[in-house]
C-alpha cells in the first residue's frame, strides 16, 4: 500500500524554509527508506520513531513510501524484533487515537525487515525496489539509507550501497552517519576518504542530534532576530565569556568498550559542545538557511581557534568507573585507566570580535544534575551601592537552556537587565507565569522566558531535514577535519595525564570547580589525583629539569611538557636581553613538525614577549609555494605568526619562489635571502637559532651526502633532500655558527637511537651533518626530552 507525502509541507515543517539545497526543486515521487541496523538500540529509541513522525505529517500529497529495516540477522529471526519496535511508535497530542491507529496500520504495511549482510543482499534490495516501482507504475524520487551501525563498517555499507543500490540519474541518494566520525585527524581523515570513494558530499549527513534540539537550531535565528539589540554588545567589550556545559548524572555502565576508548572530549566537546560554540561565534549568514553559507562561517571559527594544550585542559574521571573498567573488559585489580569522564576546556577565539573572551567547554558523567545549556555572560559596569537586589545590578545573560536541570523544558532566557527579544512565527511563545526555581543565579521571574510551542525530538527534527535536502544542520567533511585538528592536539597532550578522581553527584562538592589564569585553566582546589604506587612506577612529576652536558654541550633534559617550557623560557630571556642591548631580537626558526609544540607554548604563555622588536628568520625551506602545507613558513604561520603580534615587516620568509618558478639557482634565491641578513643583522650573527635533527642525523637542510663544503663562504645555499620535496634553500653552517645561541631541540623516543650513536661517535659531516653544528663565539644547548636520552 502507497500513500502521498507532500514534499513542500516536509520542507516547511523542517524548519522554516529552504537551504541551498532545498531551494532545488525535488521530484515528486518514491522514496525508499533503508535504516542499516534498524533493530538496534539507536533505531529503536529514536530512528523509527522519527520516520512514523515524518510519515504521519505528511499523508498527502505527491510522494509515497517504504520502509526497511536492515540487519546482519537473518529475516526470521529479526521481523519479529522489528514489528515489536515498529508497534511501539506513537502519534503527537494532535492527532485522534482512531486515526494514530490508521497511521500506524499503513506504516507496518509498508515496512519489512532484510537481511544486509553481503553484496548480494545489497543487490537484492536494489532489485526489489526497482522492481516495486515497476510493478506500481510509481516513478523514484530518492533513496535515503541510514547507518545505525559501527564506525568500522560505514565504509563497507557505503561502497556496497554505492555499487548496488545506487539510483539513477536525477534521483537523489542520501546516507546518514552516526558519530564518532574518527578517534583523531588522521583516523577522520582516512575514514573521510573512504566514504569519498564511494558517496560524494553531498549524498553524506553526517549527523549530530545536538544540532537538531530546538534550543540549539534557535541559536542563529534568535542573533538575527535581536540583531539591533546583539550587535552592539556580541563581542569582547561586552561579553566577560561564553559557557557551554552538558552535565550528566548517569554513569557508562554497559558502555564501557566504547567509551574506554573515547572519552568525554571525543564523546561529547569535539563535536556537540564545538557545534553549539561555532553556532554562538560564527559571523551572521545573511540567510539561517543557506548551508553553505552556514558551513563556511563555522569553518571560520574553527580555523581561528588558538592551539589547545594541556594548559587549556582539566580532567577527571568519578571513583568507581575504574571498577567498571576491571568488570566489563575483564582487567585485573592492578589495571588503572586513564579514560576522563569529565572534562573542561578553555578555548579562545583569534578573532577581533572574541579577542581574549573565554570560552568554557565542560561536561562530565556522575554529575549532580542532568542539564545542558549554553550561556552568554556579558559584563556589568553598574555598581549598586545600597540597592544589591536592583534589576541593574544581577548579571547580565543570556542562556540556551537545552533542557532538563530545574527549568524542566528547552527555552532561551534573556535577563530583563539586557532586553526583551523580539518573537516572531509562531514556533516559539512567550513564558509569563513561572514555577518558583532559579536557573544559573537569577529567578526565573528576571528573565524573559521563551520555548517552543510544541517540543519535538532532536532525531525526528533532523529526519524532516534529510528529506528536505538541508545541509545546514549536519557536518561536513571540512569542518569534520577542521574540528579534528583543533582537538587532536589536546587529545595528545593530554595522553597519560592522570585525571582527578571525584566521588560522583553530590559528593562531589567544589573538586570539579575551575579558575581560569589568563588563558590557562586549573581545578580551583587541591586534590590527589593518582598515586604513582596505583599506576606501578613513578610519575612524569617524579623527574625535574635536568641539566648536563652532551657531544661536550650544555644539554638540558625533560619530559617533554617541562623541557618545551624551559626552552621557551630561556628563549624569551635571550630576546629580552637582546632587545635591552641591541633594540632588536633575531630569531632563526627551522621547519618541520619538532618546533610545533614550542609555537604552542609561546602563543599561550609567552604574552610578554618582545614580539614587537622580533625578527623572525627561516633556517631552512622546502621548495614549495609558501601557502602549500608543505612549506615550512605555512606552518609557522599557522601555529605562531598569526597568532602573535609581530610586524609584518620583521617576518622574513625564504624567497624560493621567483619568477613564477622554485629555486632556480639563476633566479638567485639563495643571494637575496644572504643580502637581506647581511643588511638587518649584526655581522650576520642571529641572536638565536633553533634546529631540530633528523633521524638521518640532518640539521635544517643540510643532509648526510650532501655537498655541505661546496658552498664555500655563503650564509644561504640550495641543497638536496632524499625525500620529496626534494629540492631545498637553507642556511649554512657558516651562518648557523655565527650565531649568539643554537638551541638543538631532540624529542622523542623515535630519536633514542641517534641520541645514543650521537654520543659516542666524532664529528662526522658525511654522515652526521648535526654535528658540525660548532658555533664559533656563541653557546650550543642541546634540549633532549627523555624519551630521546632514555628510549
């Protein structure tokens, strides 16, 4: 049996007109509709009953359907577990007992389970619905597949739907993802890249049901509705920070396989949490519902995040989850895992609109409440001398309650010391008589209160958007990437730190409470984490800077946390002394991925720096143009030029690109960049220079093999690396030892074995170029993490 579905009253019903993709006119016609794990626990609590709810509103009109339910289990064994699902979905209040009862009939009738398992039952599927339309003279309007199903098998089910179940030309095909969409960038970035091979972009709704809450969907429409009123104060001289907090009460029992492995960054603030900030910070699209307009300004906030470090970072994780840890994956008493189930995070934005706000991103399991909210706290400069409870002098906020905690019910609240906002449509309604509850330190009574007239389901929301074609509401590839590379770095850091244990709910008390110092995030009050006699050794904080001597060299050795901020230290006290004594600093910075972390620390910590008087220099450069990712001078600007105020006219980049073509020697590239030192530096002599070494034993660009002697007296020559990009431009050590200081920075347990041959063999240009590195009048300082010195 086929009903109609009207395809204009889906798309008004998703949200109040079309996106990019809405605005093209889809054919009337079939649609069939695939859930791949569609007897599942997401299938369902949310899945099914979001289909009955798009089916049930739109009985009418140009489109018919079907329905299938598709598993590994074999047809017998999985209909009935189907059918027990499919009879439990339920109409809205709107709509009579007698005529849910019809729905319903209908709905069962046009479902049926399939087994989906190998390409064959792909292929069987694909001729049972061509068949259909053949035996119903009913023309295809599109096929929407969604995979309720692992992570690890997205890109199996995607190329078998694509060789098999592909519609033809003019029909549109749609697949649904879950998260997690990756562990890290480059697992995203590997999985991105499967799916690419069988789904174009634009057929993948990478789905986050936070986006499809009402609260959070009115997030953009509610700053162009109060434009007049936000954009006076929607920036740093108005907001003090931005607070986005989901806490939970319950624990991850029955989880535990999965969430060992994730934790709650991955779990909830790489993506629901980011989704709600970039929704908050992005700039104003002139039109709520052009994705790609949408997309892009996200893509924006997250390119313009500062590096999260462990010093943007805390964790903990509650008491009896190491229990459950031992009890579901069968570990022993001894085993401790060091998986957070809570965490803050303090995020900025380089942005002159967000410069210097704080943007708090916290959530945590065995919490004392189930709530979820994003608030905008605004700075108050009234001060009220007598009358403490006048409206002027309580904070100033606006808060995206999603829901639960003590207000019970989604709702925006704006206090009455800001302005009222404006209401329009009529999707969401005004809230005048209140229960006697306080939401985030003010009565409800000073706020004004608004919340959709009729709650509906974030997954049935984000349904009605699939069929329509709207993008705007779900994750792209890029911003899937982009949101990675902000989090991946933490996520790093943090590996092996030792979370706070905290006893759960209200126990808890202050031990989760945070104090942000300038850009850097701690728990406000002390607390032991773990023991080092619970982990079976000694801890990172067991070892201090440790300073020696190597190759006859000052060295100084660290894990690689302290030993970066060392560097960084001394570092800033050479430019300082610089700067004192010569009125400029120059600082010669080498390529390739060992500085990274040092950038991090300086952008973050160092804000006293002498940037202003800073001249920065290239070491060495890949012959590349320098906006391709692969040149040094890109990534330097990406992680610490953009983010520090330096002139733009003391930033030196190596001119490899002359004359539209890459270090052609008769271009004179090296000559020129040789000029521009003799011109602005002091007898050629930077104040510091920092290498890092290769496993091969190269410093810069100067390989084993190469001809290092044949640039006779030059300050800059072309070289020859064995690995692509081959062709290079690099300073000499004729200039490398001129310098004041030369800082060799060694991290890592990949480099134990050079560290060890380093320190018993003699100078050795051939085959270990580093250790020509002999500055002439100036000080050498080895800077080995203990990975590297211990293995």
């Amino acid at each position: 049996m086929s009903l109609a579905v009207s395809l204009l009253l889906v798309a008004l019903c998703a949200g109040g007109g079309y996106g990019e993709e809405g605005k093209r006119t889809q054919k009337a016609g079939h649609v069939s509709v695939v859930v791949v794990g569609g007897t599942g626990d997401l299938a369902r609590k949310y899945l099914w009953q979001g289909f009955f709810q798009l089916y049930v509103s739109q009985v009418s009109g140009g489109n018919t359907f079907s329905f299938y339910g598709g598993g590994l289990s074999p047809s017998e064994q999985a209909t009935p577990v189907l059918f027990e699902i499919l009879k439990a979905v339920t109409c809205s209040k709107d709509v009579s007992q007698d005529r849910c009862a019809i729905l319903r009939d209908q709905f069962l009738r046009l479902s049926q389970y399939r087994q989906l398992k190998t390409l064959e039952d792909y292929q069987e599927l694909a001729r049972h619905i061509e068949q259909q339309l053949q035996q119903e003279g009913m023309t295809e309007a599109g096929r929407l597949f969604y995979l309720s199903v692992p992570a690890f098998a997205y890109a199996g089910v995607a190329e078998k739907i694509n060789s098999s179940c592909r519609p033809a030309g003019g029909t549109w095909l749609r697949v649904v993802l879950e998260k997690p969409f990756g562990h890290d960038y480059r697992s995203a970035q590997v999985l991105a890249t499967e799916l690419l091979s069988a789904l174009k972009d634009e057929e993948m709704y990478r789905i986050d049901h936070y986006l499809g809450k009402q609260v959070v969907s009115k997030i953009l429409p509610f700053r162009l509705e109060n434009r007049k009123f936000l954009d006076p104060i929607w920036n740093r001289h108005h907001i003090e920070r931005i607070e986005i907090v989901l806490k939970e009460t319950l624990d991850v029992k029955g989880r535990i396989s999965f969430y060992d492995e994730y934790g709650v960054i991955r779990d909830v603030l790489q993506n629901h949490l980011t989704e709600v900030m970039t929704l908050l910070t992005m700039k104003l699209p002139a039109n709520v519902s052009n994705s790609g307009e949408v997309l892009r300004n996200k893509l924006e906030v997250l390119s313009s995040m500062l590096p999260l470090g462990k010093s943007q970072a805390v964790i903990g994780q509650y008491q009896n989850y190491k229990t459950e840890v031992q009890q579901e994956l069968n570990k022993t008493k001894e085993h401790v895992s060091l998986t957070s189930t809570f965490a803050a995070v303090l995020a900025h934005i380089e942005d002159a609109q967000y410069e210097d706000v704080p943007v708090l991103l916290i959530s945590g399991k065995m919490l004392d409440e189930r709530v979820g909210y994003a608030r905008v706290l605004f700075k108050n400069d009234i001060f009220c001398l007598q009358s403490q409870n006048n409206v002027h002098c309580k904070p100033k906020q606006i808060i995206f309650y999603f829901g639960h905690g003590s207000l019970k019910y989604p709702a925006v609240l704006v206090s009455k010391n800001l302005f009222k906002p404006a209401l329009k449509g009529g999707e969401w309604k005004e809230v005048t008589e209140h229960k006697d509850v306080n939401v985030l330190g003010l009565h409800i009574s000073d706020y004004f209160v608004q919340t959709p007239t009729t709650e509906r389901e974030a997954y049935a929301e984000l349904i009605y958007h699939i069929f329509a074609g709207q993008k705007n509401n779900f994750v792209s590839t890029e911003n899937l990437l982009a949101s990675w590379e902000v989090w991946t770095p933490l996520l790093s850091a943090l590996k092996g730190s030792f979370p706070r244990i905290y006893p759960g709910g209200a126990d808890n008390g202050d031990m989760l409470d945070v104090h942000l110092r300038g850009k850097e995030i701690h728990f406000s009050s002390e607390a032991v984490i773990i023991s080092p006699d619970q982990v079976g050794g000694p801890s990172a904080n067991n070892f201090q800077v440790m300073q020696g001597k190597f190759r006859s060299a000052e060295m100084v050795s660290a894990w690689s946390v302290e030993l970066v901020e060392r560097l960084a230290a001394d570092m800033q006290e050479a430019a300082e002394a610089a700067v004192r004594e010569d009125g400029v600093f120059h600082l010669a910075l080498s390529g390739g991925s060992t500085p990274l972390a040092l950038f991090r620390r300086l952008v973050l910590h160092h804000f006293s720096f002498p940037w202003r008087d800073t001249h920065i220099w290239m070491v060495d450069e890949r012959c590349v143009p320098l906006t391709e990712a692969e040149s040094n001078f890109h990534s330097m600007h990406e992680h610490l030029l953009k983010h520090v105020r330096i002139p733009y006219y003391n930033i030196h980049p190596m001119p490899v690109q002359l004359n539209q073509r890459l270090c052609v020697e008769e271009d004179g590239g090296a000559q020129l960049y040789e000029k521009e030192i003799n011109t602005l530096v002091n007898v050629s002599s930077f104040h510091f220079v920092l290498l890092g070494v290769g496993y091969d034993g190269h410093t810069a660009s100067l390989f084993p093999g190469g001809k290092l002697n044949e640039s006779g007296g030059s300050l800059v020559a072309l070289t020859e690396s064995p690995i692509k990009p081959h062709q290079r431009m690099s300073l000499t050590f004729r200039a490398i030892n001129r310098a004041r200081t030369v800082a060799l920075l060694v991290m890592g347990k990949g480099k134990h074995e050079l560290v060890t041959q380093l320190s018993r063999v003699k100078d050795n240009l051939e085959k270990y170029p580093v250790t020509w590195v002999k500055p002439d009048n100036g000080r050498l300082v080895w800077y080995i993490d203990y990975d590297a010195l211990l293995g």
